[in-house]
C-alpha cells in the first residue's frame, strides 16, 4: 500500500460561529477560511511547500464552564484545500496547484480561557483527511489514494456575543 501524504498548515484565518446556549451548553455550526496560508506536505521522501486556500465548515457542541472556561468539538462536515499558485511556480514538485481542490472533513477540539470581558482566548487542535479530488481539466471527482491527512493547532482570539 502506498504511504499517506501527511501535511501542517500554517497562516492566518478568520471563521464565525452562529449557535444557541443554554445554560453552560453550547451548539451550532461553524465556518472558517485560512487566507494567505501555506500547505507542508510530505510523502515518503519528497516534501513540497505549496500557497492555498482553504475553508472548512462544520457543527460544533460544547459547554461553558462556570471557572471561565469552554470547551468545545467540532465535526467538520466539509472541508477544502485549493491550490493558489500555478503548477511549477515555485520551480519544484506541487502538492496541489490552482488547477485542483482537496476535499475531505475531520473534527476539532478546543478550549477557551473567557476571564477578559467581551474577549475569549482559544487553543483548538483540529485534523482533516482529504480523499477527494476535483481537477479543474476533468469535470469528474476522483477519489485521492492515498488519502491526504492534515493537522493544525489554532492560537485565536474571539469576540463572543450573546444575544
């Protein structure tokens, strides 16, 4: 069998979160986009870096503890890696160029220090498996094998409103 493409991601992202809370439990659905960011991928021996975009949207349930924490996980119903850069614009090996989009979805965790008024302080852990792949040149999905995993630990800052 063919050894899995593993990959990090790393830039910046925004994201927003529409849900109910009642009490300390809390859910909804949740969406985020990485901007400007960079996918590390590795297979075997060969290590590509290549400029992306991607979104991932998904339902998240989690709980406000009363010592001024939440905690959280999240599903990630669809998740996608589009290349922002031509093939061979970097002058080596593309993981993905602007031609395909990765899809897949994974699941998250995280926790949140909310002590700050109007302001909460985030470290979530979140992994998605891509075993899609729709190419631009080919009207058709085909299926990625092997699957491409990636990980992706988020520092953010969040501006929760309750209404």
């Amino acid at each position: 069998t063919t050894p899995a493409t593993t990959g990090e991601t790393n830039g910046i992202g925004v994201g927003a979160r529409l849900g109910f809370q009642y009490l300390g439990l809390m859910g909804g659905v949740q969406y985020d986009m990485g901007m400007g960011s960079e996918l590390e991928a590795t297979n075997t021996t060969v290590t590509t870096k290549d400029d992306i975009k991607k979104s991932h949207l998904g339902v998240f349930v989690g709980y406000n503890l009363p010592m001024m924490l939440r905690l959280w996980g999240t599903y990630y119903l669809d998740s996608k890696i589009e290349g922002d850069e031509a093939a061979g614009s970097d002058a080596g090996i593309d993981a993905i160029d602007s031609t395909n989009t990765w899809k897949g979805g994974g699941y998250g965790l995280g926790v949140g220090f909310t002590g700050l008024p109007f302001l909460s302080i985030n470290l979530e852990y979140k992994t998605f498996e891509y075993d899609e792949q729709d190419d631009t040149d080919d009207p058709t999905d085909t299926t990625l094998n092997p699957v491409v995993e990636s990980s992706e630990i988020v520092l953010s800052v969040s501006f929760p409103i309750n209404l």
